[in-house]
C-alpha cells in the first residue's frame, strides 16, 4: 500500500472517531453551561438555555439547504411554543381565576370533608394517578396545581408534599401506562398486547406511586419550600366564608371538563382503529378530534373559569383585564422558559447525541433475562439526561432493545416487563432540558436547585422502584 493511501485511511479513521465522539463533547459542553450559567452565576433560566441551545447547534451537521446554525434554535423554540404555547397561557388563566373565585378553595375544602386533611395528599396523587393515563403530564399538572396552592392557604403548611404528590402520580402513569405516547409506541414496538401494557404498567405504577408519596413526605420535612407568587402575580385574595364560594360543580368543571373531552379524543381514536373505516366510531372521530384537542379543552375551560369569576366577584371591566393580563405575564414567563429547555432538547437531537449514545450501546449481543432488562433501563436513562424527553427515551430504547433481541418469542418473561424497565429508565435525570422540569418548577414557585433536589430525585425513586418491581415480577409471575 502506498504511504500516502495509507495516511489517507489513517486520516479518516481518525477524523471518524473524532467526528463520533463530538455529539458527546456537545452533550458535555450543554451540561456545563446550563448548570454553570443558572446554578453558580444566577442568570435567568431562558438566557441560559437559549445560550446552551445556541452552543450545542455549533455541533450541528449543517448542508448548504438548512438555515443557519442559530436559525435551527430559533426554529426549535418556536416549534417547542407552538406545542405548548396556548395550553399553558390558558392553563394561566384558568389557575388565577380558579384561584381568585374561590372554585380552587371550594375543591379543597370538598378533598378535606372526604378524605380528612391528612389525607388530601393521597387525594392529589390519586388525581394525578388518574388523569395523567388519557392526558399528557403537563396538562395535568396544569389543571392540579391551583388545588395544591389552595390547600397551602387553607392549611398553611405542606406545600412541598402537595405539589410532588401531583407529579409523582402523573409523571409515574405518563411513562407506564397507555395511551400516553411513550408506552403506547413501546408496545408495539416489543409486540406487547395494548391491554396487557395497560394492565401490567398499572401494577408497576401503583407500588412506585406509593413510594413517590412517601418520598414527598421525607422532602416536605426536610426542604420545606414557602408557597411563592407565581411570576407576574400580586398577593392572594383573602379566603371566603363557605356561602361565599361557588358550587362544587362549576368549581370542578374547568378541570373535569378538559379531561372528558380528551379523553374521549383518545377513546375514540383507539376503538375507530380497531373497528374499521365504516363504524360508529370512525364517524365520531373528526367531532372528538376537534373537540379533544387540548388547546380548544382548555380554551373552553378557562371561558368557564372566568365566568366563574365573573359570577362570583362582579369584577369591572378593568378589573377583569387586569387579572387576566396578570395570568398571561405568568404564563408568558413559564412558556419562554419551557420552549428555550425545548429547544435545548431539540439541538442535542439535531447534534446526534442520541446516535452516539445509541452507537456506545449497540453490541448486537444475544441478551436475555436481567441483564436485558437493566441495558433497557440504562440505555433509556442515559438518553432521557441527554435530550431531555422521557417519550423519545422510551421510543428510541424500545427500538434499539427490539434490534438487539430480534423475535422476543425467545425471552424467558413476557416482553411487557423490558416495556416497564424502559419506561421506568425514562424517569431517570430530569433536569433543565426536560420540559417538564421547568413546568414544574415555574408552575410550582421552586428555584431550580429546589426543583433539582425534590423533583428530579423523587423521579429518581420512581424509576428505582418501577424497575425494581418489575424485576421482582419478571422473577416471581414472568408470564411465559
């Protein structure tokens, strides 16, 4: 072989394992900058993720077609607001005016009558539990945090254990349970029957739902956090007398509502799948789709919310206006945040950090029993930390797991346990990329290092003990 033919091999060898190794230097660069920007010098969250967003994209493989570099980012934010834009202004509006109508309080007080105050926690984790398999995480959390203020106005302590008791029930069933994107694709991606997923991703979830309450209760003793205005909010109003507040009905409805109507969306797309294209339900599913998107659910709502108000306060015009463009400071706030940690997410993607990682896993080894489940768990948390999404976690493991297995026929345990395993590693290491971490602690009033040692370590305990109970089934009921 020539010399130079071989300097050129050698050359190339050399610039490929460089260029495969870059994702993971923008990986580690993005990390760096987020965390060094917001915890050690205190620059605000928007300017921190745009600036790691705008970092990351210099690793991006660009063609003379695409934009430019920083246009990608801009790009990225504005596709992260366009998804989640609308829900969260109005989910704004909704919480202050439930807030200030007393419809909130009147819930509260209803939880309280039922279930005792000790046990109104129990009540949102169940809500939480609940609302969160038809309705995505964020909305869910959306419609139950003004219920978790007003509990702390009425009892004046546990704030912390409120708000996590809300998110430890929607995140466990958002990543367990179908229909929510990440375990409906898993599924069918692993060949596992929609009603076995369904039936056994409850299981897993309840006893690591259990456990998230529990932790909530040690973190609500040991980093108590004061309830803090929302960005944009003045002080509370004054709670009312019970004849003051509204019906428990109409209190109810903004949050009932939205969930009745996306859960029949969801309901009616399963089954007109199913039955075929001259059903029942297949003519039903244009109302339901029209009717069941969350923006129009939650448009609807908070119409009613404000009616509520309205009612109840006899506000002028002014007043009315007032409050509302407070909400929507609120939530401009919180929507800012959240697109910039989307498009943080979205220049990672675009750097192939995931294809790295995915390259570092790869073995196409045969594997089978527990070290399966644990490469699933671990394959799918390393991705979650990397960009962010504990749905393209899920989606992107599953595919990876059913590559390396081949025809899960030859498993030893029913494939529904590598669908837990994945969907609890999807929990693992949520932090500034992920959008559910800024939901949470702007819609909560947590600081990022009080959201970092409550919300991400008790995702923590979730995932340990999902992954932990469905190796225990795997070895006591492997359903083979």
């Amino acid at each position: 072989m020539h010399w130079s033919t071989a300097l050129a091999e050698q050359a190339a060898t050399t610039t490929a394992a460089t260029a495969s190794f870059l994702p993971l230097i923008a990986l580690g660069l993005g990390i760096v900058c987020v965390l060094g920007m917001i915890i050690f010098l205190r620059i605000n969250a928007f300017i921190s993720l745009i600036t790691a967003a705008m970092l990351v994209s210099l690793f991006v493989p660009v063609t003379p077609e695409m934009p430019p570099r920083f246009t990608l980012v801009a790009q990225a934010f504005g596709e992260a607001a366009g998804k989640i834009g609308v829900v969260i202004a109005l989910a704004a509006v909704i919480g202050k005016c439930m807030m200030d109508s007393g419809a909130a309080d009147r819930i509260v007080r209803a939880f309280l009558r039922l279930l005792g105050e000790r046990q109104a926690a129990t009540g949102l984790l169940c809500s939480g539990f609940v609302l969160a398999v038809p309705v995505f995480f964020d909305t869910v959390f959306y419609l139950l945090v003004p219920l978790a203020r007003s509990l702390f106005r009425r009892t004046r302590r546990d704030y912390v254990l409120y708000v996590l008791a809300i998110a430890a029930g929607g995140a466990i069933t958002h990543t367990l349970v179908p229909p929510t994107p990440g375990p409906l694709a898993m599924a069918a991606e692993l060949g596992v029957d929609l009603g076995v997923m369904i039936l056994m991703g409850t299981v897993v979830a309840v006893p690591a739902a259990a456990a998230g309450l529990v932790t909530a209760r040690f973190m609500n003793r040991w980093w108590p956090v004061p309830m803090r205005p929302l960005p944009g909010e003045r002080d509370e109003p004054a709670m009312l007398d019970d004849e003051a507040l509204p019906g428990l009905f109409v209190s109810a409805l903004p949050i009932v509502l939205p969930v009745v109507l996306i859960t029949a969306n969801t309901v009616t797309k399963t089954l007109a799948a199913q039955a075929g294209p001259d059903s029942l339900w297949q003519a039903l599913l244009p109302w339901t789709q029209l009717f069941g998107d969350a923006n129009f659910a939650l448009w609807a709502s908070a119409a009613i919310a404000l009616g509520v108000y309205v009612k109840q306060r006899r506000p002028s015009l002014a007043e009315m206006a007032e409050n509302v463009e407070l909400a929507l400071m609120s939530g401009g706030v919180i929507i800012l945040i959240t697109a910039a940690g989307g498009a943080f997410g979205a220049m990672l993607k675009a750097a192939q950090v995931g294809d790295a990682i995915q390259g570092l896993f790869a073995t196409g080894a045969r594997l089978d029993g527990l070290l399966l489940l644990s490469l699933g768990f671990a394959i799918a948390a390393v991705l979650k930390v990397a960009q962010g999404s504990s749905t393209v976690a899920m989606i992107t493991t599953a595919s990876m797991v059913a590559a390396m297995l081949g025809d899960t026929g030859q498993l030893s345990f029913h494939p529904v346990y590598l669908c837990t395993a994945i969907g609890a590693g999807s929990l693992v290491g949520s932090w500034m990329n992920d959008s559910g971490f800024w939901i949470f602690a702007k819609m909560s009033g947590f600081t990022e290092t009080e959201s970092l040692r409550t919300w991400t370590v008790m995702l923590l305990v979730l995932a340990i003990v999902s992954f932990a109970v469905s190796v225990l089934l795997v070895t006591v009921m492997p359903l083979r």
